[in-house]
C-alpha cells in the first residue's frame, strides 16, 4: 500500500511537471505543441512521456480542462464576492475577474478562445468546464428575474432562434425569457470579443485607457440587459 501511493504520488508529480513545461511552451510555440519537444525539455526519452499522455490531444485536453475551471473558478469567486442583490455589481465583477485572469495567462486564453487548433477535436468533458463563465452570466440574470429586480425585454426574436433559446435556458433555467438570455448571450459574446480583441493586441494603440474603455463597454452591456444596481 505505500509503495503504490508513493507511486502515485510520483506519477501526480511528473503529470504536474510536464504540464508545467506545456504551459511554457504554449507562450512560446502557440498551441502547436510537440511531446517531443516537451520530453527533450525535462531530459526524457520521447517514448517515456507517452506513459503520461499517449497524445498531443491527450496533452491539450489536460491543458484545456485546467484552463477553463481556473477560469471559472476566478468568476464563480467575483460573483460570490458580490451582495447578491446588486445584479449590476456582479456583473462588473464577473467581467473584471475574466480579463483579469485571461490578462495573467494569456496562453492558456489563447489555447481556449483563440484560433482552433489543427486536427484537435476537443472531447465532451470540455463542455461542462467551458460552461463555467455564462452560465455565472445567465445565473445573474436569472436571479433578477426570480427576484423582481429584472423585467424581460420586449420578445422580437425570429421563430427559430427563439426555438434554440428556449432549448439553451432548457438546459440552464428552464422557464428563462428567451429574449433575455439573447441579450444575456449578447453580454457573453461580447465580453470575451472585449478580451481578445485587447489580449491580441487589436486596440492597443488605438484605446490606451484599456481599464475604462472595458469598463465603459461591459457597462454596456448591462444596460442592454437592463441589470439595476443594489439599491
């Protein structure tokens, strides 16, 4: 019994480290990573790594999934942070908490929410992690409405993508306005266009005062969605 935990702790210890090593080479190479290139950095063998990761995909997925609950357990922790009532705090500071991490690990947001990468199909247990950030959206939203503090829009959507929206608040908060999770989902999109946009170098030059352009642009959005303050 204590060898095979000694073994295991081992085994949880070169797992880490070959991340790490991943991790690096993601801010240097892009997602296009090598096991090869990998193993030569920690004076492996290429075969020994394989009894790790039998993929680059295996790799990038372990990468991936880490990404996206770092990510949102940074926006699971701003919202919790905020009185529950102040619909448009919580918002701001899910927001905030997003650039904020992706501004820190700006690699590891590139591997998410940048270009696709090549012959990579990722998995279904990608999809609940990368869930994490608008479902704390719509949760925000979803609380003004069972509260009262949050009246649904006008409902002028075309019959089909109602349709895909009350299929998608289904799955979330059955019984959710369709018009508002639009509105909420516009929110959502348009506040990782925000980050990348920034993260990539696409505004830089043109908007210096970054913090209070995304400030302005996330506040925004709350009007759009018509989210009140604390009072």
């Amino acid at each position: 019994m204590v060898a095979h935990s000694l073994r295991a702790r081992v085994r949880a210890g070169m797992i880490d480290e070959i991340k790490r090593v991943a991790r690096r080479h993601l801010a240097t190479d892009g997602a296009n990573l090598s096991l090869r290139a990998v193993a030569r950095d920690m004076g492996m063998v290429s075969s020994a790594i394989y009894r790790y990761f039998p993929s680059r995909d295996d790799l990038l997925t372990a990468l991936i999934l880490e990404a996206y609950d770092a990510l949102g357990d940074a926006v699971e922790a701003a919202d919790a942070a905020v009185e529950r009532r102040d619909l448009r705090g919580r918002w701001h500071a899910v927001c905030r908490a997003a650039r904020a991490w992706a501004l820190a690990h700006p690699a590891e947001y590139a591997l998410i929410y940048g270009s696709p990468v090549p012959g990579y199909a990722a998995p279904d247990d990608t999809v609940a992690p990368a869930q994490r950030p608008p479902v704390v959206l719509v949760g925000i939203l979803h609380d003004g409405l069972t509260t009262g503090r949050l009246t649904p829009p006008p409902d002028e959507l075309p019959d089909p993508l109602r349709e895909d929206l009350a299929e998608v608040a289904a799955g979330l908060y059955p019984g959710m306005s369709e018009a508002l999770l639009a509105r909420g989902m516009a929110g959502w999109t348009q506040l990782f266009g925000l980050i990348s946009f920034e993260l990539f170098g696409r505004i830089n030059r043109t908007l210096p005062h970054r913090d209070e352009y995304f400030d302005h642009q996330t506040g925004l959005m709350a009007d759009l969605i018509g989210l009140p303050g604390p009072s």
